[in-house]
C-alpha cells in the first residue's frame, strides 16, 4: 500500500503536541526522530523523552488530501502559515514485511543466537531465544544489550541464580534460563516490561517456576544472586549501588551496562568497593563493566 509522509523539523518543547496535530489529521503513525543522531536511550515508563532538533514525521495513506492536511496544520499556533515542512511520497512497498526482514537472527558470544519467531534459527542445536521487538525494551539489537548477551554467553550458569535487574523485555533473563540457569528474578519499574517478560519467557518455553517477577522492593528480602545483570541507566546504576551490590553473594559475579564512556570511570570506583573489576568492554559508545563480589 502507497504512503505519503510529512515531515515537520521543530523543537522537543513543541514535538508532542504537534504529533498530536498531525494524528488530528489522520496520520497512521507518528514517529519522533533525532534530527542530531545522538544517542537515545528509551523513556522511563509515563515519561516521554523529547530531545532538541526534533523532526516529527507523520505518515498518511497516500490518497490523502495533503495540502488540506498542511492548511490544517497552518492553524496551529505552535506552527503558524509558514512552518517548515517536507512531504514526500514513500514508494509502494509492504512496508511491514520490509521492516520483519530487517530484524534477523544474531548471534551473541558462541553459543546463543536471538532469532525472530517468523525466522527459522539458523543454528537449530545452537541456544536460541525466540523474541520480537515489542513495547518493552530489549530486542538485542541495542548495544547495551548486546553487551550484556555476550557476557552472559561466556559465563557458565548451570545451577546458578539469576537476577535481571532492569529487565525490559525479559531478553536477558531468557538468555540466561537457556544458557543453564537454575533460575533467574526479573525486576523493572515498568509492569508492562514484567508482562512483556512472563510472555516472552512463555513463548520459549521456560517453565513459570524458572522465572520471578517484581517491582522494585516487592522482590524476596533474602535475594541473593549468583549473576546479576543491570542493563539500566548510569544514574540508576549510581543511586542503586548499595542495594545491587547486596544482591550479589560473595564470589557471585555482575555486569552493569547502559553507561557511556564518559560515565565508566565513575561507576567503576563506586562499585569498586565491593567488586574486583575486570577490564571495562565497550561497544560503540557504551560500555559494560563486569566483575566478581568480595
Ligand atoms: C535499557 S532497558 C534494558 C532491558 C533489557 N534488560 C535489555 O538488556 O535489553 C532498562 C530497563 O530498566 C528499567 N529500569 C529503569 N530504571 C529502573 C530501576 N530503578 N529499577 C528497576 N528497573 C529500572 C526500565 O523500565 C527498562 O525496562
């Protein structure tokens, strides 16, 4: 099906309520894109995150009228009768089978691929976690993530008990039951990411007594985690340093991703306390930093 899009370059401040015009018109879909390519990390749940340079792209079947959608949008005060403005057509392509064949199977470490469920596993006797991009974050393709998969790849987690910290879409903790482990607690802020990961942990067939879900503080007092993972913000991982620390029982083993550069030297020293590090791994401009609890 043909599609006709508009695109409005504005300010974070004015983005969402011009998106809001643009669905007043009959825009499908409305997406916010970072007219500066800086990196973006995904909003806090009820939060939404705009940033500076924002180009607000609404798309349209293509029989709309476009010039009524613009004279429309002319009457908006955060737009006024000279906003800048770009419509183009978009060609006529099944634009949702083009977006399934980008997300392919990808392999993280040695043994563990994240396949697509429309997919066929390319390593069927390899440790496969079948998994779609949803609501809650977490696909694999992020290299936050992708730095948390290859190190739970290298880890030998037979037996071993798990905590998700920051669990999103579960990916983490469904890498981790199929890698081995006996059992593994996911704990998010964002409920949709618990359902997201009870759902995803289905899907792959991990029995529900493998898998714990929580929000912060409902999780077991006595929790005590041979590996934990944090796949969250530098400043949640600073605030939350004590508590994530305690998780982990002595010779138990972490890894903190989500921070920038910039940001590894400081949380190193803050974890240092109570961890020996290992060298920090860095992918683009993220780093993970793992290491083993005194
Ligand atoms: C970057 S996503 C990581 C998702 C997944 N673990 C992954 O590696 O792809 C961060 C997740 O942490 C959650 N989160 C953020 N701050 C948190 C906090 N203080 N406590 C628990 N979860 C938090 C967010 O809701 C989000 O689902």
């Amino acid at each position: 099906m043909p599609w006709i899009q508009i695109r409005i370059n504005t300010s974070g401040e004015l983005a969402e309520s011009i998106g809001d015009h643009l669905s007043e018109t009959g825009a499908v879909s409305v997406t916010f894109v970072d007219a500066k390519d800086t990196p973006v990390f995904e909003p806090l749940p009820g939060e939404t995150r705009l940033w500076g340079d924002t180009d607000v792209i609404g798309l349209y079947d293509a029989i709309t009228d476009m010039k009524s959608v613009v004279a429309q949008l002319q009457e908006q005060p955060e737009l006024g009768p000279d906003f800048t403005h770009k419509v183009e057509a978009l060609e006529d392509k099944d634009w949702e089978r083009e977006w399934m064949d980008n997300f392919k199977p990808m392999r993280f470490g040695q043994r563990l691929w994240i396949c697509p469920s429309w997919h066929e596993a390319p390593e069927p006797d390899a440790v496969n976690v079948l998994l779609d991009p949803g609501l809650a974050f977490g696909t694999g393709t992020h290299p936050t993530t992708a730095l948390c998969l290859q190190w739970l790849d290298g880890l030998d987690l037979s037996d071993k008990q798990v905590v998700d910290f920051g669990c999103g879409s579960g990916i983490l903790a469904v890498a981790a039951l199929k890698l081995g482990a006996q059992h593994c607690t996911g704990i998010d802020i964002d409920p949709q990411a618990l359902t997201a990961s009870r759902d995803n942990a289905g899907r792959n067939g991990i029995e529900e007594s493998r898998l714990d879900l929580y929000l912060p503080n409902d999780q077991p007092d006595n929790l005590q985690a041979d590996v934990l993972v944090a796949n969250i913000l530098a400043g949640p991982l600073r605030e939350l340093a004590p508590l994530i620390a305690g998780l982990v029982k002595p010779g138990g083993r972490l890894a903190l991703s989500g921070l920038l550069k910039e940001q590894n030297d400081e949380l190193r020293k803050i974890y240092s306390q109570w961890f020996e590090l290992d060298d920090t791994a860095v992918m683009e401009d993220w780093c993970r930093i793992s290491g083993t609890r005194r």
